[in-house]
C-alpha cells in the first residue's frame, strides 16, 4: 500500500520497482518453450485487464488497479503480453456484488 492525496482514497494498492524487477526476472526466468505455467496472484487487477467496474466506485476512488497512479501502471499487462507461460492472473479487490 502506498499513500497519497487524492480526492476519494489515500492510498493504492503498489509495486515498487524491486517487487517489479523481481517479478520480471522470475518470469524470464521460467520461458514457456521450456513448458512453464505461470499463475500470478495480486490483490488489486492490472490495468489493461478488461475488468469491468462500477464507475462511481472504483474510477471515482482512484485505487481500483495495481499501480492505478504510477507510471509504472502498464508494466504487468504488457509483461503477460511478452510472456505466453503467464497463462492466469488472479486478482480480487474489487466489490462487484455489494450494493454500494
């Protein structure tokens, strides 16, 4: 988690850049022509995921996505798309069956 200002939410749900090398690394290090299977687990969904959202939740609050507010925000989906071995991404964080 990191904290910032923003209107409707304090903080978001981050990576830092040694989580992210380490991440990239292990993924390059299991290459899917040598038969890896990746499954990766995340607390908040990467940007690029298709997930749908309630607008006046998760867009207005700001901490829908991992890394919502970095620049770092697209480095998770564009690595799934440069590694066919990542085969699932399984995140939660969002609230789709409540009633807000």
């Amino acid at each position: 988690v990191r904290f910032r200002s923003a209107p409707f939410s304090s903080h978001e749900v981050h990576v830092d850049q040694a989580q992210i090398e380490w991440f990239q690394k292990t993924v390059e290090a299991h290459p899917a022509d040598e038969g890896w299977k990746i499954l990766v687990f995340s607390h908040a969904p990467i940007m690029g995921s298709k997930l749908r959202v309630l607008q006046n939740v998760h867009i207005e609050n700001g901490c829908a996505w991992l890394n919502h507010c970095s620049d770092s925000r697209s480095i998770f989906i564009d690595t799934i798309k440069r590694n066919p071995q990542i085969k699932l991404w399984f995140s939660g964080h969002f609230h789709l069956s409540h009633d807000f």
